[in-house]
C-alpha cells in the first residue's frame, strides 16, 4: 500500500512547490514597482538596488519552475500562474494601498476558480521524468 500514498505525497509537494513559485514570481512585480518608485524619486542607487533583486529573484523563480515542469502536467503548471493575479493584487493593496474594486474581487475569483478546476483534474497526474 505504500506505493499507493507515494504519488499522491508527490504531487502534494509539487503543487506546494509550484505554489511557492508563483508567489517568488510575483514578489517580483513588487521590486519592480519599488524600483519604478525610486527612480520616479530621483533615487537611481534605490532603483539599481530594487533591480538587482527582482533579476535575482527571477533568477530563483526559473531554476524552481523548471523543478515544477519535471513534477506537474504542463497545462497544470502553466494554469496555476493565474494565481499571480491574486499575489499581485494582495501585495497592491497591502503595499501600495491600491483600490479594491468589485472588478478586480470578481476577475481575481474567476481566475482562481479556473485555477482549481485545472489543478483538481484527476487526469493530472504527477510525472516524474528521468
């Protein structure tokens, strides 16, 4: 029976991982609005700093994205970045006071329930590939 609770552990961990991914990948929209910012500011050394970073957060977020293509279905993968849209909008409004609109509430709820209905598909099964 163990062999029955292994694919299910692994595909849990790779949606973890995935998920992980995706908000390292939408952390850096945020750097890059700090780094807008800062150079709207005057601020260059501000704006280089806040550059550095999102290019080395980008550079993390690749190397665990082509972790996560070796472990999901592509289509799973790739639907999932519609939960960017979600960091995006968390991180506008906590850091940048930025509105919330009955828009952005119905979209952001449109996406992640298109979201689920991919990552749910019992078809998607986790693959391992060598």
């Amino acid at each position: 029976m163990p062999t029955e609770t292994k694919p299910n552990t692994t595909r849990k961990g790779a949606l973890l991982l995935l998920f992980f991914t995706l908000l390292l990948y939408s952390a850096c929209s945020v750097f890059a609005k700090f780094s807008g910012n800062a150079m709207e500011a005057g601020n260059l050394t501000g704006s280089f700093v806040f550059l550095a970073l999102e290019f080395l957060m980008l550079v993390v977020y690749s190397l665990l994205w082509q972790v996560v293509l070796k472990h999901l279905p592509l289509n799973v993968a790739y639907a999932s970045k519609g939960l960017c849209t979600l960091w995006t909008c968390l991180f506008g409004i906590l850091l940048f006071q930025e509105a919330i609109t009955l828009g952005k509430v119905l979209g952001t709820l449109l996406v992640l329930a298109g979201v689920f209905l991919v990552v749910t598909d019992p078809e998607g099964e986790v693959t391992e590939h060598e």
